[in-house]
C-alpha cells in the first residue's frame, strides 16, 4: 500500500528556470495538499486541491505558483521563474474525505534549491 | 505572525524519563490539534490528536493535553526511548479554515539519550 509519492526528491534549477514538483496521493486519497517548509521553519500550507478543483489557495504566492490534481494522473506544484527565495522543502499531504479530523499523510517532499 | 508557537527549539531526555513538548496558540477559532514526528529526509507522520472540547488524549506512551483558557497544549511521552528522537511539530486547524489545511508550530527537535 503505497504511500504519498513525491518526485524529484531532489530538485536543483538556476534562478528564471520553471520548476515542476509531482505528487501521486495514497490510493483512494482524492484532497491533495502543498505545504511549504523554508530553512528553520515551520511547514507553511500553500494550496488545498480536490481532483480537478482548487479548494483554498490562501497560502499560495500571488505570482508564478500554480497548482493542479486533473483527473487522471499526479498533483503538480509549478514555480515559475524561481529565486533564490524559493528553496526550500515542498511537502504534499493527501486525506481520503475533508473530514477536519481525517490525519495527513505525508510524502517524504522535494528539496528544491536555486542556484 | 505565528499563531501556533512552540518556545523549545529543542529538548534533551534520558531514555526512560518523561519528555513534555509545550505548544503555545494565539487564534481562538482553533478548535483542533494535533501533533506530527518528523525524521530528518521523511515527511511528517500523524502521532495524535485533540479536539477542542476534551482535554486529554491518551495513545499508548503518548498523551496530549490542552488548557483552552490559557491556549497552550502539550505532548507527554513517557517513557521515552532513543527512536523517538526526531522533530515534532505541533499543529491546529482553524474552525473557518476548509478541509484540514493545518498551521504549524516551528518544531521542538527531541534529542532521548540511552
């Protein structure tokens, strides 16, 4: 029984390149949430997404994030025209129901870093 | 702002003793808790949780208690042993926030020595 499936793990991409994190939830997990995690730092929550519809994007950066969950196939967090600012650990979570006391599975995240 | 405070950027236990990890909270509208292990390189994992209208939950060696009047919540783990040397974060769910996107504390990194 798989759990929460992050790719790259490890990410590295020169400042103004595109950065692409996946996320493929547990099995039967259809609520897909981004958290992010910067150097001596707490994990920030970025974006809430059911399949094909985002829920609460009050975490995300105004500009060049983005988020997806289409119906077929992983979840994706892109960055556009990353900084230096932008590395940090990505963690996506999934949950089965948005019942508010459904725990979080984690993945094991993608560490971005901006050279 | 941080509205879900943990003080103790680290604590260090003899193997066997209690290990008491404190979480501090600003927002009213909380109304649940949990706390999460995380290992260096691993995402965080689920240890347990609180709801708002108890104050007391007991899992094994874990129990989490929650003081509402003075918003302050802790993890007691007794007794505790080297695996579970990791860092723990402390999170809440606000009751207008949807589905379960959680606020975290900064973590407490538990150090338990044999």
């Amino acid at each position: 029984n798989a759990g929460v499936m992050q790719n790259p793990r490890h990410l590295v991409r020169r400042r103004g390149q595109e950065a692409r994190l996946r996320c493929s939830p547990m099995k039967g997990h259809s609520h897909v949430y981004w958290y992010r995690q910067l150097p001596e730092e707490g994990l920030k929550f970025m974006v809430y997404l059911q399949k094909e519809n985002i829920i609460d994007e009050s975490g995300m950066p105004k500009e060049r994030f983005s988020a997806e969950f289409p119906k077929e196939g992983p979840s994706i967090l892109r960055i556009q025209q990353v900084v230096r600012g932008d590395s940090a650990a990505y963690f996506c979570a999934s949950s089965s129901t948005a019942r508010r006391n459904s725990p979080l599975h984690f993945g094991n995240g993608t560490r971005l870093t901006v050279t | 702002d941080q509205q879900v405070k943990q003080n103790s950027p680290s604590l260090s236990v003899q193997e066997g003793r209690i290990s008491i990890l404190n979480c501090d909270y600003t927002n009213s509208m909380f109304d649940y808790f949990l706390w999460y292990k995380k290992y260096p390189a691993e995402g965080p994992t689920f240890l347990i949780s609180i709801s708002s209208i108890k104050d007391k939950n007991e899992d094994g060696r874990f129990t989490v208690f929650l003081n509402k009047s003075a918003k302050h919540l802790s993890l007691h783990i007794v007794p505790s042993q080297p695996g579970d040397s990791a860092v723990y974060f402390c999170a809440a769910l606000d009751h207008n926030q949807a589905g379960t996107a959680l606020i975290f504390g900064k973590g407490t990194t538990l150090s338990v020595s044999s």
